[in-house]
C-alpha cells in the first residue's frame, strides 16, 4: 500500500495556518467600516443639513432687512430716487416654544437614522463574524480529527500488512480521510462566504490577516435574555415616535394666533432721509380666522395620526418577534442540550472501540464511523450555536441594545 500518498494527498490547506499572526481588533474594523460607507456619509450629511436647519429655529430673533428703490422720471421734478429701508425683528409668537420641540424632533429623527443605519451594518459584521469564529475553531477540529485518522489509517495498515486486519478495514480508513477532507473544504466555502457577505454588507475588502471577534462579545450575546419592556428603546420604534412628535408641533404652528415683531423702516428721497415717512415700531399680527392654515393644521394632525398608528403597529410587531425569537431561542438550546449529551457519549463509546480495537473486540469499520458521527455532531452543533447567537442579536437589535455590546 502506498502510504505516504495517501496521507500527502490528503492533507488540505487550513486557513488557521496564519492563527499566529495579529488579527484586526473588530473595534478598529468597525471604524474603518463606518468611515468608508457611502449609506453612513449620506445620513451624517442629512444630520448636518438638519443641524444647519435648526439655527433658523434657534436664530428667530435675527433680524431681516430688506432694501427697495424706485427710479422716477418727473417733467416738473426731474429724475426722482424713492428709496427704503426695512428691518423687522420677531420677538414672541404663540407657536414658538412648538417650534423648537420640532426643531428636536427633526434633529433626533436625524441621529437615529444615523444609528439605524450603522446598527444596520454592525448587524450584518457581527453575524459573519461569529459564524467565521465558530467555524475557524470547528476547522481545528477538523484537521486534529484528519491527523487522528491519518494515524489509525497507518494503525490499521500495519495490522493489514502483518496479515490481521482486512483490505477493507484500509479502503475504510482511506474513506474516512476523503470525508473529513469534504467537510473541512465545505468549512472553508462557508468561512469565505461569510467573509464575502461581510465585504458585501460593508463595501470593504476584508483584511487577510482577519478581524478578532472577542469572546466578551459573544458571552454578551449568548447571556442576553427577553425583557419585553426594551422594545421602547428599538430604533426603528424612537424614529417613528420623533417622526410623530414633529408632524404634531409642526401642524400645531400652521395656524398661529398672536405674532409680535419689532419693524423699522427708513425712508429716502435723492438720498435724503424723509422723517416723516420713517418709523419704527412693535408691530402685532392677531389671526382671527383663516381657512388655508386651518386646513393646514388639520393635515398636519392627521399626519400625526397616521405616524402614531404606525407606532402602535411596530410596537405590536417588535413584541411578536421578540416572542417568536424566545420561542425558537428556547427549541434550538433544548436541541444544542441533546447534541451535547450524544457528543459526551459518542466519546465515551469512542474510547471504548479504541480499547476494544486494540484487543479485537471491536471492528475498524465501527470506530472510524463512530469518528465521524462525533465530528458530523460537532458540525451540527456548531451550526446551532452559530443560529443561536444570530437569534439573540436579532432580540439585541428589538431591544435597541445591540450598538451597546
């Protein structure tokens, strides 16, 4: 038998070859990711434009001047020059104090769009990253569970070529090498998708040297438990509640009733100021009725409605989804409970084939297929692991407490 062409042949590249180097701190890719997305740059430029907004709000006493001049031509006077000069100045409005709780709320709406949008990415990383964390750690298993049965092939062909074990104890060993050579490759497919989806999601090339997702991170994530009461604090649930709170004080300045303005103005003839003509004043506008601001004031209310039905519904749909997580968080842990238990005794029977094997009470056929039912459920539970932790970050992000981790 052929040995050594066997065992060279299926040797297969690990991505862990390059564990030793210094990985990038997820922290430090997070920034780089937040830095270099387009989606962010937008909604920080829509922040700023809303920031630049709300000096018009906080700047309401400035005043605004205006100039005007006429040119006349008079057969008896000559060429005549009217000109004036008006300043006015708002010093108190019924609508003012609901102007700037607008001014808030569209400036809030803003930075929670902003924080959509980057727990929108962070949501997509963190998901990749503890699949490829999982399956790197799955990959060691792998390869050890390779050398293992490199070392019970030479095992057995040694006993084949000392005329007691069978030629198809070797074919066996052989098969079990080319099955855990497929599963490690389909490892490394997964560990490249998910390094493809984080490159897709980001818009960043990933680093070769990899990002380290720190066991903290996921200890939060996999501790987290349901409270019903976060679901208040969902992002998407505050931008519909500052959405609302803008539309009602924005209708409620629609028909403003009492404005009280500073105004001057200055007149000239030929350049020569007429005092008579000049003056400056409190000036006091009462609305008693007008139909088009009432119209707009009531448009403004059933936006507002329609925004707080929009609430009611999103919190109703939070709630199921964070009840329906639970409930598959709950079945996935009671499933992960009873893979653990058949690895802990795939094990134990796994130690004793090796005992029975080496005394011929145990066939090589049961042994190397025991081996990789043991690994086939560490796979498995991986997977369910990897779910799992996806499930919770979900609940994170219902909670609004995933940009807290």
């Amino acid at each position: 038998m052929k040995t050594n062409f066997i065992i060279m042949g299926c040797l297969f590249f690990s991505p862990l070859a390059l564990a030793g180097q210094d990985t990038l701190h997820y922290a430090d890719f997070i920034n780089e990711m937040y830095k270099e997305s387009d989606m962010i740059k937008a909604k920080a430029l829509e922040l700023e434009s809303e920031l630049l907004r709300a000096k018009q709000t906080d700047l309401y006493f400035m005043p605004k001047v205006s100039a005007e001049s006429k040119y006349k031509s008079d057969a008896s006077r000559g060429d005549i020059t009217d000109s004036k000069i008006t300043a006015s100045s708002l010093i108190f409005s019924t609508t003012i104090v609901d102007r700037f709780k607008e001014k808030n709320s569209r400036i809030h709406s803003a930075e929670l769009s902003l924080l959509k949008e980057k727990e929108s990415l962070y949501k997509s990383l963190v998901e990749n990253l503890i699949g490829i964390k999982y399956y790197n750690n799955l990959e060691v298993k792998a390869t050890k569970l390779e050398q293992t049965a490199i070392d019970l092939y030479r095992q057995i062909e040694g006993r084949y070529l000392s005329g007691i074990a069978k030629a198809s104890d070797v074919e066996q060993a052989r098969l079990l090498i080319q099955k855990i050579k497929t599963e490690s490759e389909s490892i490394n497919k997964e560990i490249e998708l998910l390094k493809s989806n984080i490159e897709l999601a980001t818009g960043i090339a990933f680093p070769e040297r990899g990002v380290n997702l720190p066991d903290s991170i996921i200890n939060k994530i996999n501790g987290y438990n349901i409270n019903e009461k976060k679901i208040y604090n969902n992002i998407d649930y505050k931008l519909l509640n500052e959405q609302a709170n803008a539309a009602k004080f924005n209708a409620w300045q629609q028909d403003s009733l009492v404005q009280v303005s500073l105004v001057a103005e200055e007149r000239y003839n030929n350049s020569q100021r007429i005092d008579k003509d000049s003056w400056g004043g409190i000036q006091v506008s009462v609305n008693l009725f007008d139909y088009d601001k009432k119209i707009a004031s009531q448009t403004g209310i059933k936006s507002y409605q329609v925004l707080k039905t929009r609430m009611d519904f999103k919190y109703k749909e939070l709630l199921a989804k964070m009840k329906s997580l639970q409930l598959t968080i709950n079945s996935n842990q009671k499933e992960l409970k009873g893979l653990e238990e058949q690895s802990r005794t795939t094990e134990v029977i796994l130690a004793n084939q090796k005992r029975e094997y080496n005394i011929s009470q145990s066939s090589y056929y049961e042994m190397l297929n025991t081996q990789y039912d043991y690994f086939a459920l560490e796979r498995k539970m991986v997977e369910m692991k990897i779910s799992d932790a996806i499930n919770k970050i979900s609940l994170l992000q219902v909670s609004g407490e995933l940009l807290s981790l």
